[in-house]
C-alpha cells in the first residue's frame, strides 16, 4: 500500500487533499450548520445569497488564484523559485488594486444591490466586500501551495480556515450578533488565513528575485482566458441561488439554499481531485509528460464518487436535512436528489474544464459561455417552482457535458 501511494503522486495528494477537505468541508458545513440554527430563514437565506455574490465578482481573485496554481507549477518543473516568488509579489498586487475597486463599487451601488437581493440595510452588503477584497489577498498564497504540489500545506491552511470561520463568524452568530457578527468574523478569519498561509509559504520563496524568469506578459496572456472560464463556471454553480433570491419569498429562497448548501457537499468532496490534478497534469504538460494520462484516472474518481454521493442523496434526503439543518427545513427534501445529480454533473464539468487550462487549451471557453447565459436565460423564463429552477441546471449541465466530451475526443 505505501509503494502503491509513493508511485501514484495523483492518489497520494488526492488522498492528502481530500482528508483535509473532509475536515474542512465538515467544519465548513458545521459553519452552515451553526449559523442555520443561530440565524432565521430569513438572514440564512441572505447570507447564502452574499456568498453567491462572492462566487460571481470574486472571480478575478479566482483567475489569478489559478494563474499562480499554473504558474507555480511552470516554475517549479523548471526549478526557479525566483520567478515563483516575483509572481506572487506582482499577483498580489493587482489583487490588491482588485479588491479596492470592487470594495469602492459596492459603496456606490450600494442601495441597487440591497434592493436586488432585498436586503433592508444598504450597509450589509457593503462590508461583505471587505470579505471579498480579503479573498482576493488570500487567492493567491492558497493557489501557489497548491501549484508547488505541497498538498499538506494546502490542506492545514483549509482546516485551520474553515475553524477559524467557526470559532469567529459562527460563535459571533451565537453571541446575538446575528448576520452583522458573521460578516465581520468572516473577515477576521480572511486576515489570519492570509498571514498563515505567507508563513507555509515561506520555505519556497527567495529574498531576492529580481533576475528571475517570471515574465508577466505570459502570465496576463494566459489569465484572460482563464478569467472567461471561470467566469462562466461561476455562473453556473451560483446564477440559479441568485435568482431565486430575487424570484422567490425570503423563505423559500431559505429553503432553496439549505438544499444548495447541502448539494454541493458532492462538489467539494470531488473538488480535491481537481485541486490535485491540476498542477500534476500542469506539471506533467510543461515537461511532455502524460498529462491525459492524469485526467483519465481523475475522471474516474470524480465519476465514481458522484454516482455514490447522488445515491446517498436520493436514499437518505430526510436524515441529511435533519442532521446538517433541522425539521424546520424539511420542504427541502423533496429537491435534494435531483439537485445532487446537477451538482454531481456540475463536479465532472469543472474537471474538463480544468484540465483544459492545465494544458493551455482555451477552446471549451466559449462552450461554457454560451451554456452559462443559457442557464440564466432559462432560469429568467422558467422560475414558477423550485422544482423548475433545479431542471434548468441538470438541463444545462447534460448539453454542457455533451459540447465538452465532444471537444475532448475531437481534440
């Protein structure tokens, strides 16, 4: 078995990474738990909708999150962690100048986005862009300890980040601070998460760095792309929350989310073989090495752990509720297998679509696109239920597959 593990990086740090986001994802989903029980439908349902907001304008931090994951990799086959240090300098900063502006535009149409997500107080979603801008920060720390394969690291980082999103955004929630102390624990959690990530980092980085190989032109020329992809998986993982938010009542907008909430539990159990994946078959392309060989068996996991978890869901929805939010969510259940079969087409999705930026291939780009504002458009059409929201997404992710398992035995 250890011979099996040594000779197999991909299951290795598949196996590293998705122990740390077992630990992680159940802190997270005790954070969710928490705050179902600490706050009303109501602001659950608010709260889920922000974190939706952060999925969607969060995204440039994303793109340069994976930029430094892939470019990280680059440097370390070539062995210059000059150049590994001079891109994260020149990363942070333009996340840097990201943040703010977005911070400075949530202030300004700070009324149309409480409006949009009927939210009373104007001032709320404005402070969760602090949160947002202190993502950005962490963006790319978290992505270059997962690009230089150091999966351990990666993983502390996530637990000791998703406990300290309990003890500060939950345990506010439990002092009587309602969603206000979630907020501002959130962003205390952001500010730690940073500096202890810069110190596991540490060990990689060299004081001088000037005459490194990092060449920022490459990089920008392979983050707008990047950001087209991300984009549109954004999109799709977090539109239908949204707008359900804007569509339906603030409690069935609560409802919908503990089903999102628990649905994605699939998505970020299956993540951890993408987060492995992708620097190894990075890593594997930059020196013409068997990089498909990496996606096949990753495609294997990822498939064979979406079809038990769509089980689980379909089998056993009336204990998950009960376990993870309570009775007073049991509407939920009905919605909760079909939503886990989006979410388990969702996770086989985002794995072509990673293994195609780990390869500099940009052609599924446009695919994701077009589904992207199908979904939307859809979803704007066809809202009378949840039942027809949940629909759309298994609708839109099954065409999606075809278009990209298409684009993939073509290429």
């Amino acid at each position: 078995m250890k011979k099996l593990f040594s000779e197999n990086p991909l299951l290795k740090g598949s196996v590293i990474v998705m122990a740390g986001s077992f630990i992680a994802s159940f802190l997270n989903y005790l954070f969710q738990f928490l705050v179902g029980r600490f706050l009303s439908p109501a602001e659950y349902g608010t709260l889920v909708s922000l974190f939706s907001i952060l999925y969607i304008v969060g995204i440039p931090g994303g793109v340069l999150g994976t930029t430094a994951t892939k470019f990280a990799s680059t440097y370390k086959a070539r062995n210059d962690f000059k150049a590994v240090t001079a891109s994260l300098v020149w990363v942070e900063k333009i996340v840097a100048i990201l943040g703010l502006s977005l911070l400075f535009l949530s202030f300004l149409f700070r009324n149309q986005l409480a409006e949009f997500l009927k939210i009373a107080d104007p001032r709320l979603p404005v402070v969760f862009f602090i949160f947002i801008a202190l993502s950005f920060l962490g963006s790319a720390p978290t992505g270059f300890l997962q690009g230089l394969s150091r999966f351990k690291a990666y993983s502390l980082a996530s637990v000791l980040s998703s406990l300290l999103k309990i003890l500060l955004g939950a345990g506010l929630a439990f002092l009587g601070f309602g969603i206000w102390g979630v907020v501002w624990g959130l962003i205390a959690m952001n500010l730690l998460s940073i500096i202890a990530c810069l110190l596991l980092l540490k060990k990689n980085l060299r004081a001088r760095f000037e005459e490194s190989l990092f060449s920022p032109t490459d990089l920008v020329q392979y983050a707008l792309p990047t950001a087209v992809v991300l984009l549109a998986l954004a999109s799709l993982y977090n539109m239908d929350v949204i707008l359900v938010k804007h569509f339906f009542s603030p409690e069935e907008a609560g409802v919908y989310s503990s089903v999102v909430m628990l649905g994605r539990i699939i998505f970020f159990g299956l993540g951890s073989v993408q987060l492995v994946m992708f620097p190894l078959s990075s890593e594997k392309f930059e020196n013409g090495g068997d990089s498909l060989g990496i996606f096949k068996k990753s495609l294997l996991l990822v498939v064979a752990g979406a079809v038990v978890g769509v089980l689980a869901y379909f089998l056993f929805p009336s204990i998950l509720v009960k376990v993870f939010f309570g009775s007073g969510y049991l509407s939920a259940v009905p919605y909760l297998g079909l939503f886990a079969v989006f979410m388990g087409l969702y996770a086989v999705v985002d794995l072509f679509s990673r293994f195609s930026l780990s390869i500099r291939n940009f052609r599924p780009a446009a695919v994701l696109v077009v589904f992207a504002i199908l979904q939307t458009g859809l979803i704007c059409f066809f809202h009378q239920t949840l039942f027809q929201i949940i629909f759309v997404n298994m609708g839109t992710m099954v065409g999606l597959l075809l278009a990209l398992g298409f684009n993939y035995l073509k290429k």
